[in-house]
C-alpha cells in the first residue's frame, strides 16, 4: 500500500473511539440486512392472511428481495469503488430505511412486494461496503479479530431473525401486526444514516472498476423471464408465453455471455469474469453455490408455510420450533472450518450434503409417522441432522471455490459467489409454486387445509433431498484438499484496498 492507502492510525483515543463506532455501524447495517432476510418467512402467514397476498405473491415478497440484491451486488460494490464506500453505503442504509417504512406501509400486497424489491436493490448499495470499510479502517494485524466478529454477527442474524419475527408478529405492536417486523428498522436506519455520516472514513479503490450496467440489465432480465412464469404459472393455467419466456430466458443469457466476453476485452471490467470458469474448481463451486441456494430457496419458505398454515401453529411456536437448527449450524460451521477441513478437505462438504439429506428424509418419515399432531420437540432431531449438514457445507465452501483462482481474479470472484447465492435463492423460491402449491388444490376446505399442506411438505422435501445430491456429485469437482487461504484472502484484500480520501 502507498501512504495514501494507510487504515486509519490506531494512535489516539479519538481514532481508536471514531473506528469503534464506525464498526458498531456497518455491523449493525450487516445484522439489519440478515435479519431482515430470516425475518420475513416466519411473517408470511400472517401477511398472507391479513394482506390478502396470493400465493404467487407471497413468493415475490422473498424473491423480489432476493432478486435485487443479487442482481445490485457487484454494481454495488463498483459503485463504492468509484464514488466512495462511505457515501454509496449512506444511500444504502437511507434507502433501505425507506423501503423499511414503505413495507410497513404498503397497503396492498403489490406495494409491499414493489417496496421489497426497492429493499433488495439498496441491501445491495449497503453490504458490499461493510467489509470495504473494515479494511479502508483497520491495519491488518487487527482484521482478523474484527473478521471473527463479523462471522458472529452472521451467526446471531440467523438464529434471531425467526425469533425476533416470531416475536414482533406475536406482541402485535401498536397493532401493527407484521408490519412491526420492518418498521422496526427505521430508528435503526435512521441512527446509522446518522452516526455514519459522522464517524465512518471516506475511502476509494485506487484502480476501480467500471460499472457494466448492461450486464445487469440482461442478467436482471433472464432471470425475471425464468422466475416470473415459474411464480404465476400454476395460477395462470401455465400458459404458452410462459413456455416462451422460459426458453428465451437462456437466450438472454448466451446473449449475455457474448457481451460480457467483448466487454472484458474491449475496457478489462465485465460484469461477470467469465476467464473464471476456466479453473473447474470454480465452476464447480460456483454450481453448488447456485443449486444450495436453490434448495434453502424452497426449504425455507415451504417450511414455515407447513408450520404455520398446515399446522396451524402460531409465529411464535414455529419460530421457536427453529432454534435448534440455527445452532447445530453455528455449532458445525465453527467445527467444520477449524478443526475437520484441514485434515479431511473436500470429504468434509461431502459429508454435509449427505448428512443434510438424511436430515431432511427424516423430517419427511418424522412428519408423516406423526401427522398433523407431530410436536416441535419431535422435529428436533431431524432439524439439527439438517443444520449440522448445512453447517459443514456453508463455512468452507467459499475456501474451497478460491482455493485455485487466479489471485489477480480473487476480489471478483468473491463478488460473484455471493451473487449466484442469492440468485439460487430466488430461483428456489420461484420453484416453490412447482414443487409445493402445484400439489395444493385451489379451493381446500378447512379440514384439508392440514393434510394439503403436509403432503406438499413431503413433496418439496423429496425435491430437496434429490438436489442435495446433485451438490454431492457436484462436490467432486472441487479441490481435494484446499490450501490454507491466507493467499487468497491478503489477494481479495488487495483487490478492495482502499485508498483513503
């Protein structure tokens, strides 16, 4: 680094104090933006019922989320680059605080899922400067600490963002309702907007990137023309236009390849850096990213929808239901990461692909052999197999898709596997209507609301298990053994090093 692209001094107590808050800061903007993730599928019940959301609907109050940020991600963290971290991170959080209160306010369910996708699209300003600022704040002997604590915040916004819904649902504040769970955010962004204006540095990449807002019009447009006929399809009668928007999604998608290919010879900046998938190693991960992602997509939603609406369980008894899967993944993360990857590598992530569809075979034998009186302590045991599994897979993976990228394509190649995650995701939430309402009848009356739903739960887990072992076959591509990472981090460490301003 240059003398102008020094972290802030660690000399003075007003330093030390500045960088305090300003990482209190984005790690509150990193835990607002995963809880606000977790905390809606434990509400879609309740909008449903009293938003009057159709089922399609209620896909897109998550995928439109998903969608968004997936698509802003990388334009996101370029426009940091280029304009300043502290600057596009501020009109992240105030333009998530204002989506926030548009949630809260919308008046029907198309505002809602109109004001999710505007939540998705600032996320996707705000998170990529998180870790940007950490590095244009802190020297490098004091980011691991800072790194461990971020991987904390990750944990603590998986395991109470369900119950903090559940809860927020349950009081029924003010008689907000599910409202609560967004305007929620507001005194949080607005202090944010406030103190990080104030105490977080101002900080550019020295060699940015240029933005390629053509290949996120065409990434953003194939993957609508493949999710929107999967969302309303089933209730639309599966029209022919939706056979023909399907197939010229992947038409949208070549014509995107071939842009992105003359884009990076013609400026060095595409969108997407195709020589990436060269290296087989990360090709493969970056398919069982996106094919994870498709799975925890329509787990996810159906598994709250089985809770709440075919169990007719409250937001708070599912929510709780949840716990023990959120630690069994913290728990195995940490284990898997420290103590199982360096001596076993690859077979580790194998062995959680197998072990997380054992869990889920479980879960299905578990709730048909208990039917609809099947209690949370019995889901116990299948969903810590489950988090377990999912935990051994979710922490080395990122390490495992780097271990053989270039280090000059390290800082892109990150971008790019956060990017496939969410589009998995939104791909999987799409599918929901497929593997899940395609087996609910359109007009069920109250006593088959309970088993509709619970054959559609079997349905959609049998779907999940089959696609856990695509990822283990997947897995296979990977790196056998994967190289301790301090390379690959100190390489993506250079390609976003700050330059103070």
């Amino acid at each position: 680094m240059t003398s102008t692209e020094t972290p802030l001094s660690t000399g003075g107590d007003g330093t030390d104090r500045r960088r305090r808050f300003a990482l209190a800061i984005v790690m509150t903007a990193a835990f607002m933006d995963l809880v606000d993730v977790t905390i809606v599928n434990i509400a879609i019940p309740s909008i449903q019922r009293e938003a009057g959301a159709s089922f399609s609907q209620i896909q897109w109050i998550t995928a439109g989320y998903a969608l968004a940020f997936a698509a802003g991600l990388i334009t996101g963290g370029r426009l940091g680059d280029i304009h300043g971290r502290k600057r596009i991170f501020l009109i992240g959080i105030g333009g998530f605080t204002v989506a926030s209160a548009l949630c809260g306010l919308a008046v029907n369910p198309e505002m809602l899922v109109a004001s999710r996708i505007l939540q998705g699209g600032m996320a996707a300003l705000m998170v990529p400067q998180v870790l940007s600022i950490v590095h244009a704040t802190f020297p490098a002997h004091e980011r691991g600490k800072v790194f461990g604590l971020f991987g904390a915040v990750v944990g603590l916004g998986a395991v109470s963002g369900p119950l903090l819904g559940a809860l927020l649902t349950e009081w029924d504040l003010f008689g907000w309702g599910w409202r609560s769970i967004f305007l929620i955010n507001l005194p949080v962004g607005v202090a944010g907007l406030i103190l990080g204006s104030r105490f977080i540095g101002e900080s550019k990449a020295p060699r940015a990137l240029k933005l390629d807002l053509v290949g996120v019009a065409l990434v953003t447009l194939g993957l609508l023309m493949l999710i929107y006929p999967l969302t309303r399809g089933r209730e639309l009668g599966w029209p022919l236009w939706g056979y023909v928007s399907m197939a010229g999604s992947l038409v949208v998608l070549a014509v995107l390849v071939a842009y992105e290919k003359r884009k990076a010879v013609r400026d060095g900046s595409p969108l997407v850096e195709l020589s990436l998938f060269r290296v087989k190693s990360f090709a493969a991960g970056i398919a069982v990213q996106t094919v994870f992602g498709v799975a925890l997509g329509v787990f996810f939603l159906v598994w709250t929808l089985y809770m709440q609406v075919g169990l007719g369980w409250s937001p708070l008894k599912a929510g709780l239901t949840g716990v023990p899967f959120s630690i069994a993944v913290s728990a195995a993360a940490g284990m898997s990461v420290q103590m199982l990857v360096p001596r076993f590598g690859r077979k580790v992530l194998q062995a959680g692909a197998l072990v997380m569809a054992a869990g889920v075979l479980l879960y299905v034998w578990e709730s048909g052999h208990y039917g609809l009186d099947i209690a949370p302590w019995q889901m116990a045991l299948p969903l810590v197999v489950m988090g377990v599994g999912m935990g051994l897979i979710v922490a080395p993976l990122t390490d495992a898709i780097l271990s053989e990228v270039p280090r000059e394509h390290s800082g892109s190649a990150s971008g790019l596997i956060n990017t496939v995650q969410q589009m998995g995701n939104a791909l999987g939430l799409g599918l929901v209507s497929v593997v899940f309402f395609g087996t609910i009848g359109d007009r069920l009356r109250p006593d088959q609301v309970g088993p509709a739903f619970a054959d559609a739960f079997h349905n959609a887990l049998g779907w999940v298990a089959g696609v856990l072992g695509v990822i283990f076959l997947l897995m296979f591509a990977l790196p056998k053994r994967p190289a301790q990472h301090v390379e690959g981090e100190q390489a993506v460490a250079e390609e976003q090093e700050p330059a103070l301003v």
